[in-house]
C-alpha cells in the first residue's frame, strides 16, 4: 500500500510551529511497512487543498490529511474532500454526537459554528474523538481510501493510535495478513559503519531493515508481513539473530527500551551507584539516569552548577581545589562527587568554548570523565552548533560511554 500524506494550516508554511505530527504519522505508517513517497503542506485554501487531495489520488492508495477539521472558516479540510471528490457534505449522526458530547461534558453551550463539524462527505464515516470537538473522517472511493485527522497534536497523536492505525491493520490484514516490527537500538558506531556491515541484510524486501540515525543511536527497524503472527515473529527472530551476529556489541536495546534505562539496568546487575556532576548539560545527564526505572537503587545524587566554587562555598560541600581548565575540571568532579556522595562511579561534564565568543560559529570542547571506583577516564569531543543540541549531545555521549564500559568493558 502506497500513502500520501498532506498536512493542512497556513502556520505550518510561515514556520509559525513545528510539525510534530508528521514525525508520529510517518513512524506509524513504517510500523505497518506502508511505503510513503510524499508528504505535502498546504495552506488554508480551499482550491489549493482539493488539488492536492486529487494529486495525491493519482499516486497513492491511501491519503491521510492532517488538519483543517476545526470550527473556523479557514478550516476546509473536509470541504477540499468533498470538492476533490465531487461529494455532497451530509450531517453525521456519529460527528454530531462527538461534538455535543465535549460540550455537555464542559457544561456550555455549544455553538452554531461548532456544528460544520458534524459534517462528513456523502457515504464516508466518522471517527471518535475522544478529547475534541473534531471527528475525524473516513471515505472509501474507487479503491482509494481517504482519512482526515484534526491537527491539534494530543488528539492527532490519539487518533492515529488509537483509531487510524486499528483501522489499516485491519485493510492489511486482508491482504498480507499480519504485519510485525521491532527496533534494535544502536550506540557506539556510526550510521556509515553499520550501513558496511549490514548492506547485504539491509536489502531485504521480508522482513525489511530501516535505519534511523538520532543523536547518538541509531534505531534500525525490523519489519516482517506474514500470514500468521508467529511467522512474522520467526522472521523477525531470524534477521534479529544474524544482525547480533554482527552487531550485537553495540545494541542497548530493543522497541521501548531507552538508553538511560539501559545505563541503570546494568548498574543494577553489578550493584553499583552513581553519581553526577554537570557543568554545561544543566542536569540533563541527571535527570535521565534518575527518572529510569529501578534508579532508586542506583542514582544517588547530581550537581549541576555554572561554578563549581560558589556551590562548594554555599552547600559546604567538599570538592577540592577545583581546576580552572575545563578537560582538568570535568576529571576531579567525577573524583570529587564519587567520594563526595560515596558512590561507585562517579560522572562528570565540562566545556570549554573555543574559537572565542565572537567566532561565527560556536565550536565547544566537551569533556566527559568517569571515575569508576579509582579509575579515571576521560572523552574529549568537539562539536560546533547551538548550545541546547550540545548540551542534549553531551548527555547522551556520556550515557553511550558508561553504557559501553559497564557492559563490555570499553574504556573512554
């Protein structure tokens, strides 16, 4: 199944917000091994948005338009529905319901506007919407299916799990029967590298191989279709055996799993804690090993402070004479905080701006450095960009190097 997917909303075009919807829809639909070749942003105009919902019928067996369901009259999505299919817009007995619904649940009055939602293009359905006023809607047509969706992200993302998504497996399951994913996840190597070392598998046609590159994982969905369910487990379990063959080393973890939660699972098994000093990351570092599951047995305690000095001063705390140089600095936190809070392990990060501030483009030398019961290590990364994506960078780097040392021993 081929899908297109247009997005609907002037804002989106003046970069007004960000489209976080598209990431939800597109990984979604990759769940399912549904191909998408385009995806279309089109203002609030109803001649624009027709003509786009027709050139979307002329390449894709399904078309998904997210948006424009609202009460307004720049909301036109069901109207460029009913215009690109020549279809007369009727009053649904289950949109109305969906609309009353959230105002006698509220207590007000609803209101003469509110009822353009209850319509829906001649022979189509609606869809729950359980924490709006905006059904959404659904038209079958010379083989061609069509799903709106309202724009706002809390109900766009519930709408599509928990009915658009329910509603494909069910189209597919009549043609391929069942469809499974799972998703190994990757730290410590490079898209390229395992791209190398995966080319042969990465040509799959069943099960299918996706990999995805973030931050500092990489995320390589596993995708099988199958009459029956255990056979596409057995797919997946086959391709998932060759690919650790390979690669094994450097997974962390597979669907939910995150790698926080993997730093303080193997803490677990060895019976060791953790504690954390950040001088740049502004407690990003902490706050993931301390919100993992079974952290409480693990995490003992983060500084994060711009000067080191003045937070020794006024928490009377016993760090030492703290270097000035970052690389120094971030070496002796991870000491001091570990004997500090008696700890296994004791983490640490620290940065040094080079270039100077007026440089065009800021580049900052990030120190990471582990004190693992005496022994020091240290990681020195440069990285140009914007301060917050360093900062998010620098936490994740440090959660991939405890990551690597505690499970296989790789030092920093």
């Amino acid at each position: 199944m081929i899908c297109e997917i247009i997005f609907t909303g002037t804002e989106l075009l003046l970069g007004q917000i960000l489209n976080t919807n598209a990431q939800v829809i597109e990984r979604e639909l990759s769940t399912l091994g549904i191909d998408l070749y385009y995806q279309v942003t089109v203002g609030d105009n109803l001649q624009r948005c027709a003509a786009a919902i027709k050139q979307a019928a002329g390449r894709a067996d399904l078309i998904i338009v997210g948006g424009g369901l609202g009460p307004t009259e720049d909301d036109i999505s069901r109207e460029a529905l009913a215009e690109a299919l020549q279809l007369e817009l009727v009053q649904d007995e289950k949109a109305l319901e969906v609309v009353r619904r959230f105002f006698d649940r509220r207590g007000i009055p609803l209101t003469l506007n509110n009822l353009k939602q209850a319509l829906v293009p001649a022979g189509g359905r609606a869809i729950d919407n359980p924490i709006g006023t905006a059904p959404g809607i659904i038209v079958e047509q010379a083989g061609k299916t069509y799903i709106l969706v309202p724009g706002p992200p809390s109900e766009f993302n519930m709408m599509v799990k928990e009915q658009v998504i329910p509603y494909l497996i069910g189209r597919l399951a009549s043609q391929v029967g069942v469809i499974k994913s799972r998703v190994l996840k990757f730290c410590g190597i490079g898209e390229s590298l395992l791209d190398e070392k995966l080319s042969d598998l990465l040509k799959s046609t069943n099960p299918t191989i996706a990999p995805t590159a973030k931050f500092s994982e990489i995320h390589l969905r596993l995708t099988a279709k199958a009459r029956q369910s255990d056979m596409a487990e057995e797919m997946i379990d086959a391709m998932e055996s060759r690919v650790r063959e390979r690669l094994g080393a450097f997974i962390f973890g597979v669907d939910d799993e995150t790698l926080p939660g993997a730093v303080t699972l193997v803490l677990r098994e060895q019976g060791k804690t953790i504690a954390v000093a950040e001088n740049f990351t502004g407690g990003q570092l902490s706050y993931q090993l301390s919100s993992a599951a079974g952290a409480e047995s693990t995490f003992t305690a983060g500084l994060v402070a711009r000067d080191y000095r003045q937070l020794q001063e006024k928490a009377c705390l016993q760090l030492g004479d703290i270097p000035t140089r970052a690389m120094e600095r971030a070496g002796h936190m991870a000491s001091m905080v570990r004997k500090q809070f008696g700890t296994d392990i004791g983490a640490a990060v620290a940065v040094q701006r080079s270039g100077g501030d007026d440089a065009a483009v800021a580049e900052y030398n990030l120190y990471i450095a582990a004190d693992c019961n005496g022994r020091l290590m240290m990681k020195k990364v440069l990285w140009s960009g914007e301060r917050d994506e360093m900062a998010k960078r620098a936490s994740t780097v440090a959660l991939v190097l405890l990551w690597r040392y505690l499970k296989h021993g790789i030092p920093f």
